[in-house]
C-alpha cells in the first residue's frame, strides 16, 4: 500500500523524537502531576517551599515577588512534562559581596524533575536544584514528594540543602558543603549539590474555593544572608500565604515570613497553545470555482487558449490582483495548456500550508478548464524553497473535507533549478517599501540597574530592484530613556572590547543608523542557499557578511558555514568607525528533532578573537511560540569574561498573530541574556538563511497542514 507524504513525515518523526523527549511519549504512564500555585522563587510551590508538581506541558509563568527579604522576579518554562526550568533575577538590599552595590542583583536558574508519578497510594515525588548557575546566594537543592488528599487538598513534604536547611538539621548524609565561592558567578556548583547539612520541611495547599487557595508551609530557609545583611530575623519556621485568582491567567499573592516579614507576589501564568483567538480572525477565503462541464467551454477543455499570446499576460494580471488582496505577492508564473506554476511570496500568514491552500483556490477561480497540474512554489527573498503539486481536480472534489484528505494527494518537494517557462509578473520589481513609527528598546538583567529602556521613534526603507536583492536601513531618534546612562565596567590593559561598551551606543540625543545593508540572497544549486551582506550590519559593526547553507527538504539536518570581516563602529552610530577589525565564521549543524524540539551547534571564531561553541535548543509550538536557551564556552577564561563567567541565555519569539487573531508574520521577542560580555560574541546579522527558509519548506508545511483550507 502507497502512504501519502504526510502519513510518511509523520512515521518518520516518531523515532528521533522519542529519544529526544523519551519522557514526553511513554507507554501509558499516568500524567504528571501539575499545579498552577506558585512560590516566591516562581515554581510550583507552596510559600518559598517546593512541592512535587509541575506545570501543564508548555506552559510559560512569569512572576514577581517583593517583601524586605528581598525581591524575586521569575520565568518558569515547562520544557517537558516532567521538566521544569526557571530563570530568575533577584535582589537583595544590603548583600553584594564584591561591587559595593546597595542591591545585589543576582541571575539564577533553577531546574526541576517529576521522578515518580502520583498513584493511588504513592505521592509523586520530584528532584531540584536552585541557583545553580550564578553566584549560589539562593542555591539550595531538595527532594519532595507531594499528595492529593481530595481535589482541594495536596499535602507535600520534603528534604531540603543549602539554603533550605538554614535550621532544623537533621544530619549531613553525603558530607560536608564547600564554602561557597561568589567568584564571577555563572558557573554550575556541582561541587555543592547535595552536600552539607539537610533539613525537612513540609506544607499544605487547600484550594477554599475556585478563586482563593490558602497555603502553610514549616521551612528549613532562615534568611541567613538577608538577616545579616539587616533584614528582620524571622521568628518562626511557619510561613503562610493566600493566593486570588485574578482571571484565568494572573493571580495575586500575599504572604507571611517568620510571623514577620509581609509580602507580595503578582503572577501571570500562560499556555502559548492557547490563544486568545484560536480560529484567528481572519476574512475566509475565496470558495474553489468548479471547472464548467465540456460542453459548456469546449474551448477552454481544448487548451487551444495557450496559443493566445495575450491569454497568459491577463490570467497573470488577475491572479496577481487577487493574491494581493490575500497578502500574497505573484513574482512569476508559468503556464501550459494542462499545467500552471505560481511562484508567491507569503507576506501575511504565519502558516505557510494557509497561503498555499488559498492560493491553491484562487488558481482554481483564475485558470482556464484545462489546466489540471497546479505546481504552487514558495519563495523567500528571491529563493524557491519548496514546490507543492496538486491535481485541480482534487481541491474541487475534497473542499469541503478535512486537510488530512487532501494531504494524501499533496506532492511537496525541491522547487525546479532555472524557472524554465517562468515569466516574471509585471509590476513586481523594484519594490519599495517604507515605514515610520516607535519603538522601545529594553535591557534586562543589568547587575546595577534592573531594567533599563529607551523611547524613540524609528524610519524604515526596504528598496528590491530585482528579486532577491535588498537594500534596507533605519534612521533611530531616541526620545527619552536610561539606556546609555551609567559607567561602564572598567577595561583591563590589552582587553578586546567588542559587547561590554554596549551602553556606549546607547542614550543618544542625535539620529542614529543602526542599519544600513545591501543583501544578495541566492539558490545556486538545489537544497543550496547563500547570503551575502554589506554594510552597517548592526548597531556596534559593519563590514561584510558571506553564509551558505544546505537544506534539503526532506531532511531533518541542515548544515551552514558563515564568514564575517567586520570592522567596530564609533559610538555615534553613524558613519565612523573605530580601530578594532577581526574576522569571524562558523560551522553550523541544525537539526529538528520532531515534537516542536529544533536544535543547533555551532563552531568557531567569535568577536573578541576566542574560539568555541555555542549550543541551542527550541522548542517550538504549533501556533508559532518559540522558547529558547542557549550557552556559549570558548577558550577565554572565566577571569577574561567577566561577571558570568560564560554566555549564556533564554530566547522567546511570540507571533504577533498569536496576541490579536489578525493574520501577521511579524514576531515580538528577543534575548534574555545575563550580561552583555566580550566572550562568546558574534555579529548580529538580520535574515541569517536558516530561519529564512525553513518556514516554507516540507517539514513547516505538514506542520502547520491543517490550516490548508483556512
């Protein structure tokens, strides 16, 4: 029996991505356990005590936390189902053992596994490590187990180190816990886990009513750090709190430390599978146009049209009309007696399956009876990416039945080398487009200022003279801001600074060009791409960017080499430069693991002269949600880095789409890195290949399938 191609995409995901997320598919083990009431360190908890619980597979909360003790702001991701990852930003008034800061403002990760599953007699039971990368203040380690009593009560108790067994010990079974060593932070204490003195604790959670839960907890932290710093001693173990849910999403916390210490917490809790416009928002598309019988066109049947050399110019002009209308640009066509090939730029859909599938009935309404092959070819930046072929006769017979029948008969594959027949849309090139309007620029995790932001207002001009040539630019004027304010770390004699000025770039009460490019992208063999750019490629460098990539469309692995000779820009942002050049390039190796996992490695030279790697990993959601991490270790030292010791981060992308229900391919996001350091740091390149092309090719496309006939 022949499978359909998508029926063989799917059979050919389910290997890798079991042994990717092994603890994701299983054989018929019970869910785990989940709970949406959150602690003063951003994971599922009681008070500052954890519990055994995670949250829904996916799901993203980002909390803050205030009280004297000190100040907690947390992003949680569940990465897994039974893995949970929280990156933290915290201060604590009066504690910086080494800047002299007032606060010491402190970034942490923490990383908790379900181990056991709740059953009907056994609890689930759960195993954590707290601040694990930074500088250890909050560092703590534990084991929990936690209970549903009735579905209003969970009890949970646990051993906890470090932090929480401040008091109440009950032994040290695995030896002494070294000292710890502030140092520059960043670096994993493994030497730590585990180890020293261990305390119970224990607490419970009752759900009152469907609003309001109240909590209790007997704790092992006594706030050693923060009492000696000049907080309020605590003079109890029992910490209580009352969480409000505010909607369906946000919730408010208040609590109790120690019979003392009063505080509060605002959480917002959300799943990216969930939006709050599921179907979108968007106008339906046109209805597919059954072809008349033959009777009623002989002509039309006959194909004899094709010989009017005016036939092909009016149908292109009218499909290019109306694919406009549908957020599509037409660049070329092709077109035969039996056959037609469309190649369109999607402008509008996030899902490239919806342009193709309304594409798909335009065609229907515009061609003459006879055409019965439709070749539809994505392109991007002027390179065919991927080419689907239905008969015509299958979109009118299977319009009104589910995508996953017209998938059968869906032939995606490598769009053909050299366009033979194409005849480019007048009117299409050159393009111009331009664009004025604000932006906000913020700057997160300073470690002398939380939150730093700028104001302004923004130019943009993008110039196609022919298609995959580009010249695009933007003018910035700030309007007002703390980004730029501040000294900036000292640099140490024969330093390469390259990332640590970087609020010399900013405050800037003058009009700046962050960007300013000339970009040549090209297909010059099939499954090969290439890229090359010139100009103010970013904010601190210019010069000359060359990438080539391979990415077949059947394949899971993509490989891509780039190469940079970039030269440091003055800090006016303008035309001037300063002394410092390098060249840079990487090896690059990306691979989709399935079920949402994509990751990537790449290999070789950075800005600052150091060699290494940087690893990462995404997960992706159907509806277009990326959360990201990533980490980067060259052969410059921890001392030679600075404050972190390596670079490292968190990335999230959110569709635009995803937040108002109106179509859109616009993204809002960034980096959420600890520091802006010299180490591990490249070019910061606009439209790198990978993600360029990977959207309209066969993997996206089965993706994102059933909204075909969207």
């Amino acid at each position: 029996m022949n499978r359909s191609p998508i029926y063989r995409w799917l059979l050919t995901t389910a290997a890798p991505a079991l042994v990717v997320a092994g603890v994701v598919v299983g054989p018929a083990y019970p869910e785990p356990m989940t709970g949406t009431h959150l602690n003063t360190y951003g994971l599922p908890g009681i008070v500052d005590m954890p519990t055994a619980e995670g949250l829904k597979d996916g799901t993203l909360s980002v909390s803050a936390a205030w009280s004297k003790l000190g100040r907690r702001n947390n992003m949680t991701f569940q990465v897994l189902p039974r893995v949970t990852a929280t990156l933290r930003y915290s201060g604590i008034k009066g504690l910086d053992p080494k800047q002299g800061r007032d606060y010491l403002y402190d970034r942490s990760f923490d990383l908790r596994v379900q181990v056991l599953d709740e059953g009907a007699y056994s609890p689930a039971v759960a195993v954590g490590v707290q601040d694990f990368i930074g500088t250890g203040v909050l560092g703590a380690e534990y084991v929990v187990a936690t209970k549903t009593i009735n579905p209003r009560l969970r009890v949970t108790a646990g051993l906890g180190w470090g932090r929480f067994a401040n008091r109440g010990s009950i032994g040290s079974p695995f030896g002494d816990r070294p000292a710890l060593d502030v140092g520059l932070g960043g670096k994993p204490n493994f030497k730590q886990w585990f180890r020293g003195d261990v305390a119970p604790f224990a607490g419970v959670v009752w759900q009152a009513n469907d609003k309001l839960s109240l909590a209790a907890e007997y704790s092992g932290d006594a706030y050693e750090r923060e009492v000696g710093a000049g907080a309020d001693k605590p003079s109890s173990r029992i910490n209580l709190g009352a969480t409000y849910q505010l909607g369906q999403n946000y919730a408010l916390t208040g609590y109790l430390i120690g019979g003392k210490t009063v505080g509060l917490q605002f959480s917002m809790v959300m799943d990216p599978r969930q939006s709050p416009f599921p179907s979108g928002l968007e106008k339906a598309p046109a209805p597919v146009r059954p072809r008349p019988s033959r009777a009623a066109d002989p002509d039309g049947w006959s194909g004899s049209w094709s010989a009017d050399p005016t036939a092909q110019p009016a149908i292109q002009e009218a499909l290019k009309d109306s694919l406009a209308k549908e957020g599509q640009i037409l660049e070329s066509m092709a077109l035969t007696a039996n056959r037609a090939e469309v190649r369109i730029r999607n402008t509008r859909y996030l899902q490239q399956a919806e342009a193709i599938g309304r594409t798909s009935r335009l065609m229907t309404r515009a061609l003459p009876p006879s055409v019965e092959t439709l070749v539809i070819t994505s392109v991007e930046k002027g390179m065919p990416t991927s080419s689907v072929t239905l008969r015509r006769s299958d979109i009118e017979r299977l319009e009104n039945t589910p995508t996953t029948e017209i998938a059968q008969y869906a032939q995606i594959g490598e769009p053909a080398m050299g366009g033979a027949g194409l005849v480019q849309t007048p009117g299409v090139f050159p393009r111009f487009q331009w664009a004025v309007g604000p932006y906000m620029s913020v700057g997160l995790f300073d470690p002398d200022e939380p939150i730093r932001y700028e104001i302004g207002g923004k130019a943009t001009a993008r110039y196609e003279p022919i298609s995959g040539l580009i010249f695009a630019g933007e003018i910035r004027q700030r309007a007002f801001g703390t980004i730029g304010k501040g000294e900036r770390s000292p640099v140490e004699p024969g330093q390469t600074i390259v990332r640590s000025d970087a609020r010399e770039y900013g405050g800037k009460t003058h009009p700046t060009i962050p960007r300013l490019t000339m970009t040549w992208y090209a297909r010059p063999a099939e499954a090969v791409y290439t890229r090359v750019t010139v100009g103010l490629l970013e904010r601190a460098f210019g010069g000359v960017s060359g990438e080539v990539l391979w990415k077949p469309n059947d394949s899971r692995l993509a490989l891509g080499a780039e190469i940079n000779r970039v030269k440091k820009r003055d800090y006016d942002v303008l035309f001037d430069f300063q002394d410092y050049e390098v060249t840079t390039g990487h090896l690059s190796a990306y691979y989709d693991f399935g079920q949402g996992f994509v990751g990537r490695i790449d290999a070789g030279k950075y800005l600052a002269g150091d060699w290494g790697a940087t690893v990462a990993i995404d997960r992706e959601f159907a509806n277009g949600w990326v959360v990201g991490a990533y980490a980067t270790k060259t052969d410059m030292s921890a001392e030679e880095f600075g404050e972190g010791s390596f670079d490292k981060g968190i990335t999230i992308s959110i569709p635009l789409a995803w937040a108002t229900g109106q179509p859109s391919k616009d993204r809002i996001g960034g980096d959420l890195r600890s520091l802006n350091r010299d180490g591990g740091s490249r070019v910061r390149i606009s439209g790198r290949l990978y993600d360029e092309i990977r959207y309209s090719q066969k993997g996206k496309i089965y993706e994102g399938w059933g909204r075909f006939w969207r």
